[in-house]
C-alpha cells in the first residue's frame, strides 16, 4: 500500500512523520516500524533515509548492526534467550544449544514452517534471575533444562 503523494508504504506514513526532524531519531523511528509491523521492511529503508536525510547505507548499517531488528517477519512463536554476562555464567549456552536442536534452527533463525522464530538477546533485565527468556513476550526466569522444555513444548502444541 503506497500513499499517493510521495510513494511513502501506507503503515510507514504516520510513523515518518512522527519522527521527521527529531534529532537521534533513526533507532526510535526502527523500534516503532518493528514495534508496528514486526520487522523493519528493507523496501521501506529509502523512505526512511529519505525522511532523516540519512543514506541507505547508513540505515542499513544500523539495521544490521542491531539484532534485535529483523529484515524477514517473525515467526508465529518467537522464544528469545538471554546470552548476557549473567545469563551466561548460568549456564545460558546450554540452554540455547537445547533450544536449537529442540526447534531445529539455529540462533537468529526461524523454522521453515513460520512457526519459531529463535533470537538471542544480550539482557532481558533480569540478571538477578538469571538464565533468563522470553516466549511470545512473557519472561521466565531461573530457566533449568526441564523448564526450558517445557516451555518448547507448551509453544509447540499451540498453534
Ligand atoms: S544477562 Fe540475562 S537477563 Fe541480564
């Protein structure tokens, strides 16, 4: 969908103007195309540079240098584990080696039926429950092997 003045995508439009000639306004403007449609479109990026007078080079620098955002949608269920110093300490690399064998994708991938999407992230606030995750935007905390688990599965049977 395409606005008919300036070629802006139609979802793109009000989030453009919300942040034209903010300053720094390039990470908020990414946080709230993801935040609006679960990814940050590449076709979306020379609107967005356009609008910030930035170049496409420089936006899809700052796409790719965070991943936290994504170039493709998420999959239905997306599990996120923690890979932070405290997470980590606490046995986060386990976890995460039993959740890609369990979904059968590696971190940053998604399965081929859309059905997970498996991201890690560098602190989800809560280090002093470490390790740490989040499925579907729900937190858990003190994750062990069988919790973990648990959790795959309980996301596994729901559609
Ligand atoms: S390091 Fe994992 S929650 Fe902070």
């Amino acid at each position: 969908m395409e606005t008919r003045d300036r070629g802006v995508p139609g979802p793109l439009a009000p989030l453009l103007e919300a942040h034209r000639g903010r300053p720094g306004a390039l990470l908020p403007l990414l946080h709230a195309v993801q935040e609006a449609v679960g990814y940050v479109p590449p076709a979306w990026v020379p609107s967005i540079a356009e609008a910030l007078d930035l170049s496409r080079a420089e936006v899809h620098g700052v796409i790719r240098f965070y991943p936290h955002f994504r170039q493709t949608p998420a999959g239905a269920h997306r599990v996120v584990l923690c890979r932070g110093e405290s997470c980590l300490a606490r046995g986060a690399e386990a976890l995460i080696a039993q959740a890609e064998q369990r979904l059968g994708v590696p971190l940053g991938g998604d399965t081929p039926d859309g059905r997970f999407s498996l991201e890690g992230v560098y602190c989800l606030g809560l280090c002093g429950c470490s390790p740490a995750a989040m499925l579907d935007g729900q937190v858990h905390g003190r994750l062990t092997p069988q919790r973990l688990d648990a959790l795959l599965a309980t996301a596994q049977e729901r559609p």
